[in-house]
C-alpha cells in the first residue's frame, strides 16, 4: 500500500473521531447537571485519545499494534436510539454513547472485512476493538446502575 493511501484512511479515521470529540462537546451544551457535564468531557477526551493512537499509528507504522478481544454485552443492540436533548438522562446519555460506540465499532469492523489480509484490516480490526471497549465501558454501566435499578 502506497503512504498516500495509507493516510488517506488514518485521516477519515481521524475525521471520525474529531466528529465524535464535537458530538459529546455539544452535548456538554445541553445539560445542566455537572456529573453529566463531567461524563461526557470524559467520552469526549476518550475519542481525543482516539486520535493520538491513530497519529502514533501513522508515525510507527501498524507492526506493532495488538488487537484486543473485547467482551460484548450486547445491551446497546437492543436499546432504541435516543436522540439528543437539552438536559438529557443519563440513562439517555449512556444510550447515546452505547450507540455511538456502536455504530463506529460496526463501521470499522465492515471496513476490516473490506481489507483482509492487509495491514488495513489489522489498522481497522485495532479501530474497532477501541470502540467496542468503550461500548463495553458504557453497556457496563448501563447494566449496573440503570437495569439493576429497575
């Protein structure tokens, strides 16, 4: 793969996450609560933390990067999509996480299996295991402090 391929894909990778990173800024907008306001800043400094992977992706190459297994609970796969409002749950801000997380880790996945046995697969399968960690992150606290409750 020629580097002018290879970063055309890390800067729509990046593209994506600097989309995510204005997505939760905006929501730290809408609601009133500082807890709610504190959580999103953090969703918003993980998709920045995104970026800084792949900006070490580009500079090192993708020889050294491991793909981790990431559990999945499954729960944001059958929760309906909440769209975002002025003063938002936090039941409906993780719902909105999980299925950002979601929808980004769907998306590099189907971009792996467009690129198999190249280093773009294992560029987007490393993707893709972040977004599912994350999505773990938030099904996790959906699970304990949401479903339990009920």
């Amino acid at each position: 793969m020629t580097k002018e391929k290879f970063n055309e894909v890390i800067n729509f990778a990046i593209d994506g996450e600097k989309e995510a990173v204005l997505f939760y800024q905006e929501l730290q907008q809408r609601t009133k609560f500082n807890a709610r306001k504190e959580m999103l800043k953090e969703l918003e400094n993980m998709e920045k933390g995104h970026i800084v992977i792949l900006e070490n992706i580009r500079s090192k190459g993708i020889e050294n990067v491991t793909v981790k297994e990431v559990t999945n609970l499954n729960i944001s796969e059958y929760i309906v999509e909440v769209k975002p409002y002025d003063d938002m749950t936090y039941q409906d801000i993780l719902i909105i996480a999980m299925k950002k997380e979601e929808l980004a880790m769907k998306l590099y996945s189907e971009l792996a299996a467009d690129f198999q046995a190249t280093e773009l697969e294992t560029l987007f399968l490393k993707l893709a295991s972040e977004e599912a960690g994350h999505k773990l992150q938030f099904e996790t606290l959906y699970d304990e402090e949401i479903l339990r409750e009920n």
